[in-house]
C-alpha cells in the first residue's frame, strides 16, 4: 500500500480551501472561500504542474452581502471560469 504525502503547503492566506477544476494547461485551479478566518478574501490559486503557487485572484465581493465564498469552480466549453459564490 502506498503511503500517502501532501501534495502542496498552501500560503497564509489560504485559510479554508474548496472546489478545484484543472485548466486547459494543466494547472489545478482552487478556490479558497477562507470560512476559517473571514478577515481573509475569498481567491482563487493557480497550481502549476512544478506545485508553484499563485494567487490568481480575489473573489469580488457581493455589494450587498459583503461576502465572496467561492466553493465549486468549473470551465465551460467556452474556456470561462464559472464560480459558484455561497453568499450563506
């Protein structure tokens, strides 16, 4: 049985990672609402094949709500990203 390792240390100001979808190159695209610590905005990271780290953006919040929670990431057919933002 093969053991198991972590596959990246995410940055400080990831503090509650989600939904992930892979890019047409490759990469691994991760939103991070932060639930655990809301003073952080929610982002999203681009994971590269080499397991370099980048914050690809913030989530722009809500003008009412105050709130951007990205959770399930996906592309379309048309090569958008599509957030589903849990404004709760």
């Amino acid at each position: 049985m093969k053991k198991s390792t972590l596959f990246a240390k995410l940055p400080d100001y990831v503090a509650t990672p989600d939904g992930m979808t892979i890019d047409k190159d490759g990469n691994l695209i991760l939103a991070c609402p932060n639930y655990g610590d809301q003073s952080m905005p929610g982002c999203i990271l681009k994971i590269d094949k080499n397991k370099n780290i980048e914050k690809w953006f913030d989530v722009q919040v809500h003008e009412e709500t105050g709130l951007a929670s990205p959770m399930g990431i996906a592309f379309g057919l048309d090569g958008d990203l599509y957030i589903c933002d849990n404004q709760g």
